[in-house]
C-alpha cells in the first residue's frame, strides 16, 4: 500500500527546500526522481522504517506572487483528491497572509491527516511568533527551519505515526498479479482497457479500488487470471482544465505504486515523449516490472524497418535498462494486445524468480574470474562471493575485498550478465558490492 504526503501551500514558503531535505537526508532517502513534473517534484522517503512518496506540488501553480486564488484553490484540491497526507506550508517572517487563509479555509473540510508546518523558525524569537498561526483554526503546528533541518525530525515522527505498518504476508490477501495501465493523457488507455474487457463483461468483477477512484478489475480470460489497475477515464470532468501533466504523473505515481506491472502505454503517433521518459523512470524507480505498448500502430505508414527504428529510439532513451519489452499494438483493431498481456505475465513470473546460491555462484564467480572490476591506484578486487536477497524484486549482493573501489560501468556488465543467463526481461534489478 502506497502512502503519498503532498505538500501544499502558497509560492515562497519554502516547500520545495522541505521537499529536497525530505527526499535527500542521509537517513531517509530511499530515492528521488529528476523532472517527474516540471521539476523535481516527486520523491520516496523512508522514516521510522515506515516508507512513503513526497509531492511537491510547488511546480503546479505558475506566475508570480500575485497568483489568483483561483489557481492556488486547484492546487490544494487537487493535492487533498489524490494524496493520504497533507502538509500545509506556512512562513512565519510573512505571518497569515490573505492566501494562508484561502488554502485554510479549504483545509478545514479535509478528513485525512493533515499537518500544518510553520517554516523558517531557527529561533527563539520566531518560535514565539509561529504562535499567530493558531487564528487558522488547523489546531496545533510543527515548527521547522526547512535550511538547516531543525524541527523537521518531529514532524516526520509524527507523518510515520500515521502510515500503517506493513505487516509481513498482508499482501497474501489477494495473490493474483496486478497489473497498471498507464500513460498520458490522450495515448489510448482507455481504449486498450475496453479492448481487454470488452464485450464478455461476465468475466470482470469489480473490486473496491485501493486507493479512491483507482478500480481493480478483474480479470480472467485465456487461462490468465489476474487484476487490472484501472488509472484510465476517471479524470473527471472538472479537471480537464487543469494542469494534465501534474495530474497525470498524480494519477502514474499511485496506479505504479499499487502494481506489479506496469503495462506503458505510449501514442505511437506522437511518439517516445519526455512524459512517457518520466513515466518509465517512475515505475523503474519503484522497481516495478514494465511492458512498453505502442498504442495506434494502425495509424503508422510502415517501411520495411519502421518498427525496429521505433524500438532502437525508445530504448535509447530509457538506457541503461532496456532489457524491456516494446509491443506495437492498436487497441482500436486489438492488434497484439493478447500479447501485450502474454508479456505481462511472462514480466511478473520473471520479478519473482529466485535463483539457488550455489547453481548462482557457479555460473556467476566464473563470469567475474574471467573479466575481474579494473585495478584502481593499484588496487586489484576480488570478488568471492555472490547470492540473490530475500526481496520482493530482483536483488543480488556480491562479495569482494575492496568493494568501494568497484564502479558504475562494471556493475552495468555484472546486470547484464545476469540478464543473459537468466530471465529477468522487464524488470529492475538492485546489485550490491559488499565487503567480505
């Protein structure tokens, strides 16, 4: 179960200082991604061995100081619709400005965890000031100098309090894979769920979506059994005229989140664009398995080498990992989209594969022997040893005697070679260096 904490408040606060130090702290980073949104908006953090996803939702309103209440009231909806947890961003130099109040005055309807953060408080004297902030009727707040970090220690105590302990085997409750479409607007998700579900709808049962407006079908047809995480058509009316790129990248983060499998749906008439880049990166980032499907390849003038010029352009940009699938499909003629699915399930069989430690070594500590990580300073590394880890996805840890002096491009041959001798076609894998 994913948990999303979004941060809201007026420009110049300091939201995306917070942000950047909750995302970046030694002791919290799990991973941040670069331009999900128009800039670095979206992060995985960890707390109190409790793990969550950031939103900055700085990058959504655009101008200047003088923004319309309008655009900062879109803002916070959109935040308090998709996200678990809210954080609202307060200046204590600037005290309760008439924006504060909107955003408050929004606020107070809000039924999720909501905890207000007065920034800038490095000292006593401002801790004293942040008293004004009471009069916006949202209870008790956080002080926290986002700079230099104090106070920001509570906070997170008190955002882990709240995110619900995974207990080992939860997930056990329903065993079938899941799989999310995803995409931008406009690529043809919606199409390619109706194409999957369709006529037959004896066949899909509705299940009540983990997280609001996100349904789980089910589905069960030519032997496969599986659900479908439907993040298409449930952008609602009312929000067309908003930003679509942060809604969208709202929409991917937790349909991802939620899956095993992300089915990328991309146009195949606009081709690999820098959304569908930042997509990808989302669902590698969150180590999910990833099927590329380039929707309305019926619309295409084809050439003898049209559809290996499209794959070598794709897999360009989404080096280095592009040990993943492209599947040219119409779901408007249904082109290949049973193999779209038949890919799916071979990528969830591959994201569970384990390999036995001794049949691992002997294949592995021979392939090392023979190409050894280069000599650095003179250093000569050895590696001995090497098993994959009791994760969920695929992760292996490799033993040698100067681990640190291993390097980037060595670790890409060590994957590489990992994704030759076995199936991991589709998903991410985690190499660690350790010391023996």
């Amino acid at each position: 179960m994913s948990n999303i904490v979004a941060i809201v408040g007026r420009p110049n606060v300091g939201k995306s200082t917070l942000f950047n130090r909750l995302v970046k702290r030694r002791e919290a980073i799990v991973d941040s991604v670069s331009g999900v949104t128009r800039d670095r908006h979206y992060g995985k953090s960890e707390w109190n061995g409790k793990e969550f996803s950031v939103i900055d939702t700085g990058g959504y309103v655009v101008g200047s100081d003088d923004i319309f209440e309008e655009e900062i009231r879109k803002q916070v909806q959109l935040a308090i619709d998709e996200a678990d947890i809210i954080m609202f961003v307060v200046d204590v130099e600037q005290g309760i400005t008439p924006m504060d109040d909107a955003v408050a005055k929004i606020l107070r309807q809000v039924k999720k965890p909501l905890f207000m953060v007065v920034n800038k408080v490095d000292n006593a004297m401002r801790d004293a000031d942040a008293v004004e902030f009471y009069n916006l009727g949202l209870g008790d707040y956080y002080t926290i100098s986002s700079i230099n970090g104090s106070g920001t220690g509570e906070l997170l105590d008190a955002i882990a309090e709240e995110i619900p302990q995974v207990e080992e085997g939860a997930e056990t409750e329903n065993d079938l894979p899941r799989f999310a479409v995803v995409g931008r607007p406009n690529a043809g998700k919606s199409s390619l769920i109706n194409a999957l579900i369709g006529e037959d709808r004896n066949i899909v049962t509705n299940i009540a979506g983990t997280t609001r407006d996100t349904i789980d079908t089910k589905y069960s047809r030519f032997g496969f059994e599986f659900n479908l995480v439907d993040t298409a058509g449930i952008r609602k009316k009312s929000k067309v005229k908003e930003d679509l790129e942060f809604y969208s990248v709202m929409r991917a983060v937790r349909a991802i989140e939620h899956c095993d499998v992300a089915l990328m749906v991309i146009d195949a008439t606009r081709g690999f664009e820098g959304q569908d880049e930042k997509i990808f990166w989302l669902a590698e980032k969150n180590r999910k398995g990833v099927v590329v499907l380039v929707n309305k390849w019926d619309l295409i003038e084809k050439e003898t080498n049209t559809m290996r010029d499209f794959e070598r352009q794709i897999k360009e940009k989404i080096a280095p990992f592009t040990d993943v699938p492209v599947i040219f499909i119409s779901a408007l003629t249904k082109q290949r989209i049973f193999k779209a699915i038949e890919t799916a399930v071979e990528i969830y069989e591959n994201k569970k594969r384990r390999i036995q430690t001794s049949k691992l070594n002997e294949v592995m500590l021979d392939i090392v022997q023979q190409n050894p990580p280069p000599a650095i300073k003179g250093k000569f590394v050895k590696i001995k040893y090497c098993m994959q880890l009791p994760t969920q996805t695929p992760q292996f840890a490799f033993f040698a005697n100067l681990p640190q002096y291993i390097r980037d491009p060595y670790r890409r041959f060590v994957e590489n070679k990992l994704r030759e001798h076995y199936r991991f076609t589709g998903v991410p894998i985690s190499i660690y260096f350790r010391q023996k």
